[in-house]
C-alpha cells in the first residue's frame, strides 16, 4: 500500500502515545501530526489539524472517548476513527459504532493488529475484530431503544443502507449487488433524504437505533473473521 494517512493520537498516557506512535510510523504509511490526552484535546486537535484518522482511547478525562468521537464524526465526517478499548462489552461496542466510529480494536490485541485495522479504515472499511462484533449478537435488541425508520425501506434499499453505513463506495456496492454505479448513488440520495441523515455516521445512528446492527454487520461482511 502506497498511501501516507495523517494520524492524531489521543491517549493520557504519554508512554502508550509512544509505542502506538512508533509502532505505526515503522510501516511509513502513518504519520502522527497531533497528539492529545483528553477528549476535549483532541476535538480541537481534529479542527486544528485535519487528519485523516484518529485513534482514540475509550478512557480518557473529562470528556471521553465515545464522547469525542461522536463530536468529530458530527463535525468532521470525513475523518475516520479508531476506538481502543480495554472493555470487551457489548453496550460498549454498541456504543463506538453510534457514535460513528469505523473501527473498534481491544487494546489486548493493539501490539498484532493496530497497523491491519489502520488499513482497513485507510481504504474506507470498516473494522471490527470477529470476537468483538460477535458479542453484539448476543444483545438482544429488544433492549434497545428501537426505530420505525428502516420498516418502509426494501430489502435493495435495506442493503443498500447498511453497506453505505459501513464504508462501502457506491461502485463499490454496484460490484456487490449487481446494479449500475449510477442507480446506487439515487439510492444512497433517496435513503439520506428519507432517513434524514447527512453522512455515512448519521446513517450508522438510524441502524444502531433501529437495532440491527447486527445485520448490518452480517451484510457487509463485518466480523467473520479476525483482520
């Protein structure tokens, strides 16, 4: 892979901005133009800098990583973010992927497979390790706060919405289900004018609120096996 993607790191310890720092640079196609200890920090950071991705810690002072998250995803939709977490609960999962995360990672497993999600959000994908988007499947969505706003949609428009949400282009999708590039893009229109979404983290709220998440996933490949 020849692209060279602009990171912010947000962490509250400095030792493990460190390592991440020097872990992901190594590869030369990561390089870390800002780094912050706190949610807010890093919201100002994102404005400030403009960066292609961002790696957040969940557990940071004052506000945190979720928190973050979703003010740069609402702010800045193009900036893609990658959520460490210590925690392995699904509510927690859930919660990343509302928040308009493209990637969750336990930091367990950051040493082996930080620079593989990395890649997989560079290229526009989302990425989620088969054992944390398993555990999504064992909520039972009844718990959730549930939506009407995917019951008039077809099963086209349905796919259509869950491969946009995770990342998916429109020529992209037209490979997938056989239709022409052009016909998607009037899809993926009529479904942001319907569901009254903005951008591709406004359209992953209406899944996760509308609690299929997990067939979101399922559709787009998601989780079927460790990256």
């Amino acid at each position: 892979m020849s692209y060279r993607c602009s990171v912010v790191l947000a962490d509250d310890h400095a030792v493990v901005r460190a390592g991440i720092k020097l872990l992901i640079e190594l590869t030369e196609r990561y390089e870390v133009i800002g780094e912050a200890d706190t949610g807010e920090a890093v919201v100002e950071q994102v404005a400030e800098l403009e960066p292609d991705l961002v790696i957040m810690d969940i557990r940071m002072p004052g506000m945190d990583g979720i928190a973050a998250t979703r003010r740069i995803t609402k702010q800045h939709p193009d900036v893609r973010v990658l959520v460490l977490t210590a925690y392995d609960d699904p509510e927690y999962v859930e919660a990343v992927i509302e928040a308009g995360a493209m990637g969750c990672l336990s930091k367990r497993r950051a040493r082996s497979d930080l620079v593989a999600a990395l890649d997989m959000l560079a290229s526009g994908r989302m990425s989620f390790p088969a054992h944390l988007a398993g555990l999504l499947s064992k909520t039972r969505t009844a718990t959730h706060r549930q939506r009407d706003d995917l019951a008039s949609l077809s099963e086209r428009e349905r796919d259509i919405l869950f491969l946009t949400a995770a990342g998916y282009t429109a020529d992209e999708i037209s490979r997938k289900i056989y239709l022409a590039p052009k016909t998607v893009a009037n899809y993926r229109s009529s479904l942001k004018r319907k569901l009254g979404a903005q951008n591709r983290a406004d359209l992953m709220r209406v899944v996760v609120e509308s609690g299929q998440l997990t067939q979101m996933l399922a559709v787009a490949g998601i989780g079927q096996k460790d990256q």
